[in-house]
C-alpha cells in the first residue's frame, strides 16, 4: 500500500491554518513549531533564509522593507501588476504564498512525523478562474499534490456538518476574516479605524508616510480592536520621530466608524439570501467564521437579520482548515474506489461513509458565470452567451451548437468570459481561439462549443467548427507561466523556510 498524507489548508490573508483527519477518523489542527494553532501570514526574507508567521510579524516594525503581508489580496495578477523584490530575485504572488504553504507543511510534518504529500486548499468562494489557478500553482511550488481547491464557507459548513448528518437542515454561513467575506448557504441532506489623522492634526506630521512608523501603528490599531470586542474602552498610544499621541477609543466610537463596512456585509446577505429565493425563516442554524466575527456589532447584525441560533461549537479561526482536511480525505477515499489502492486507515473509511456504505458527498456551486460571446445580427453588437450559469452543481460541463455569422467564413472566434453581464465589456475575458473554417460554408454552419468546469472552478473549452477541432487557450495570465514553474520550485528550494 502507498502511503499518503493529506492536510487541508486555510491559506488566509491575516492567518492561515492546516489541519489533517488523525488515526481515529477525526479532523485536528496541526499546531505550528511555535506551539501555535493558527500562524500569520507574513513573511521576513532575511538573506537565504525566510520567517514566516509570528516573528515575521512581529519584525515588520523594526525591518518593514523586509516583510511582505496581506499576499492573498494579490493572487492571480500577473508579475506586472504586483511583485516583490528580495535579494536579487523577484517573486510572484504564487512564490510568495508557496513560502507560508511550506512553513505549515514544514511544521506539520515535524508534528505528524511523516511526509505530507497531498492537500485541498481553500479560497474565498468569489475568487475568479485566475485566483484559483494561482492558489493551486502556490501549492504544486511548495511540493504539494493539490487533490482540490474548496471555497472557504464550503469548508466551514463542512467542518460543522461531519457530524450531523443525521440531521437535515439549512445553514447560513457567514465567512468575514482579515481580508475577505462570503456567503454561503448550505443544505445538509442526511443522505446527501483612523489613528494617523490625530497625528497629523497634533504635529502637522503624517505617520504613514513612514514605512517603519506605519508597521508599528497597523499592529496597535489591530491589538485595539481585538481589546474592544470584549472591552467597552480602549486606548492606541503611538509615536514617531520623538513626539507621541494618545487616543482614548471607545467600542461605541469604534462602530460609529466603521458601521458603513457591517451595512455593506449586511447588504450582501440579503442579496444571496434573494439570488437562493430564501426567507430569513427558513435558516435553522447561523455559522460565524473568521475573526472579525467575533466583534459584537457583527453579531448584532446577524442576530437582527436572523433568528435562527448561532453555533458554538466551531472555532472560527480553525474551521475552513478543519474543512479542508475533511474534504481532503474525501477526495483521497474517491480516489480509492476509482484505481482500487488504498491508502488510508480502514477506521477514516468508516468514519467518512454514510450508514449504507456510500461516501459522504459535498456538492458546491460555481461563483460566477461562464459564456461566450455572440453577435447580435438583428442589433449589429456583441453580447454575451451564458454557457455555464452562476450557481449550477459542480463539476459542470455544457455543449451548445452555434451558426456563422456569415456564408463562406474562413474563421471563427471563439471568445470566452467569466461574468454576469451579457456586456462583453463588463465580464473577465478568460481565453480566445481562432478556429479555422472548411471553405464553401453556407451561413448558420454549425460550431459546437463544449465548456468543461472542474471541481476546482477551473474552466476548460473545446471548439468543433465543422469537424476542425480546436481548444480555447485559457489566458490566466498569473505571476507565472507554465514554464517558468520548474525553475520557480528550483528558486524556492534554495530558500531555508523556517
């Protein structure tokens, strides 16, 4: 029997966690070398060598142009757009976030014992075909066989739908961390602040503008308002070039400024809840993931919105990695009962398996739509065909057959998008294909479009114009190209992770 070890990774944009499924079929997160449960996402390049987690983030004061944060906001922008310079070498946003995939690997393998080989990593569910693909390069550069990528309320809902299958009932998942929010609602089937403006109004002196000063303010802020979801008041003391201020912050000064931030999470909540054609009654139980959960006004806002209980017995910091891990064993089991081998504990079999013997099933939806785009012959303009709507079962695959524009075409352009307007303008050009036409066709000659979308919301698209057969180039023009991965796992295996 080949060995394998699968973990399931929260690659968060403040923290991120990794969590695996232990001998008794129940999933455990894998503390870090620091002993600690979840660990920052912030890199220190010092040299050779990289520092990721908290003393990375405790360095940024002291060593900020060395420091690199908040790295998931920039997946799946090419180099152009966003990179970072260390030591001569440039790093995408994949190299950098392939360095905090192995500083979890590294350590949970220490705590295990054993080799990692494989992971699902989660993303927020609006992430696009560009994000997705970046977040699987990330994890293929740190060594890793990526089973799957999960949207991170998907795997929340997961981590605390394992064990009441029993049960059926409607979940609101309500997913806000340090830099991302979704929205998701699930159906388990038993069978199925402004600290600087003080400074600058005191000493006519603008801290931010001072990287090192700047590192330093963001982490007070961020310790204020952590103090102020279990405290009434607080105080930020901060100084820079020998002069210093003190602001006295009160919870309710707190949410008075930052209230227009819950009322646009609260209007994305009634949105889905209108796109799901669902009444706030109809929710039995309410799902709070991510730090920022844990401020009162957010509570506030969904106790207002919905009736239904909250649960507590899921860790908001650790259940989209629990998720995770839980979803990885079940793409391993999958795996099982398609090649035969097996390679995992008879005893997480059982424990992953509903009572009639069948594995247990996660059915999640794509996030955005996928068409192509048309001409509209009566209106002389282009639009925008939908192929693939927003929220059909995945994976999915749609096959549509489409007439020439036009008698004797020699060509025909196959332009394919992510988005929900029939505006070609207004979505994301994915990938464009210039099939080749037989001569002499008359107007209306069939091209029949095939759309392929993976577990992973990655897309693929094959093009038969007429019996010449062609597939769509998806252009995810991300910091790396195909070619240039092998020479980047050379690169980051020169670097010590620790």
């Amino acid at each position: 029997m080949t060995h394998r070890k699968a973990v399931g990774i929260d690659l968060g944009t403040t923290f991120s966690a990794v969590a695996h499924i232990d001998a008794y079929g129940k999933p455990q997160i894998i503390p870090n070398a620091e002993s600690e449960r979840i660990t920052p996402s912030v890199i220190l390049f010092d040299r050779n060598n990289v520092i990721v987690g908290t003393l990375a983030k405790n360095s940024a004061v002291a060593e900020p142009e060395k420091i690199v944060d908040f790295i998931k906001r920039e997946m799946g922008k090419p180099k152009e757009q966003f990179h970072r310079e260390f030591g001569g070498a440039i790093y995408s946003a994949e190299e950098l976030s392939a360095l905090i995939v192995k500083k979890l690997i590294i350590d949970a393998e220490r705590y295990l014992k054993e080799p990692v080989t494989d992971a699902v990593i989660t993303v927020p569910a609006y992430f696009n075909d560009a994000e997705r693909t970046a977040t699987i390069t990330a994890g293929q550069l740190a060594g890793l066989n990526v089973l799957q990528i999960i949207n991170e309320p998907t795997a929340a809902a997961l981590a605390y739908g394992l064990d009441k299958l029993d049960e059926d009932q409607t979940v609101f998942v309500f997913d806000l961390g340090g830099g991302t929010f979704d929205v998701t609602i699930m159906r388990i089937d038993k069978h199925e602040l402004h600290m600087a403006e003080e400074f600058d109004k005191q000493h006519s002196e603008n801290p931010l503008l001072d990287l090192q000063s700047y590192q330093d303010l963001q982490t007070r802020a961020v310790a204020a308002k952590l103090q102020l979801s279990s405290r009434k008041h607080t105080a930020i003391v901060h100084n820079h070039q020998g002069k210093s201020v003190k602001v006295d912050l009160s919870r309710a000064e707190f949410e008075k400024r930052t209230r227009h931030l819950v009322e646009k999470c609260k209007t994305i909540c009634e949105m889905v809840m209108q796109e799901a054609n669902m009444k706030w009654d109809k929710i039995d139980k309410t799902l709070l993931v991510g730090g920022m959960t844990r401020m009162p006004m957010v509570r506030e806002m969904i106790a207002q919105l919905s009736k239904a209980p909250v649960v507590s017995d899921v860790n908001p910091d650790e259940a989209v990695a629990i998720g995770a891990a839980i979803q990885a064993t079940l793409s391993m089991l999958r795996e099982e009962e398609v090649t035969g081998e097996r390679v995992l504990a008879e005893t997480t079999r059982q424990k992953f398996s509903c009572r009639d013997g069948r594995l247990i099933q996660v059915n999640d939806i794509t996030s955005h739509s996928l068409g192509v785009v048309l001409w509209d012959e009566a209106n002389l303009e282009e639009y925008v065909y939908p192929m693939i709507k927003k929220r059909t079962a995945i994976p999915a695959s749609a096959r549509n057959s489409f007439g020439t524009a036009s008698a004797n075409m020699q060509h025909a352009l196959v332009k394919v998008v992510e988005g929900e307007s029939s505006l070609p303008d207004e979505c994301t050009p994915l990938g464009i294909c210039d099939v080749e036409l037989p001569p002499f066709l008359p107007k209306g000659s069939p091209v029949e479009l095939t759309y392929r979308y993976n577990a992973n919301q990655v897309l693929e698209v094959s093009v038969d114009a007429c019996g010449n057969q062609s597939k769509v180039s998806i252009e995810r023009n991300t910091g790396l190209a195909p070619s240039e991965i092998e020479k980047a796992i050379s690169g980051l295996g020169k670097l010590n992770v620790e």
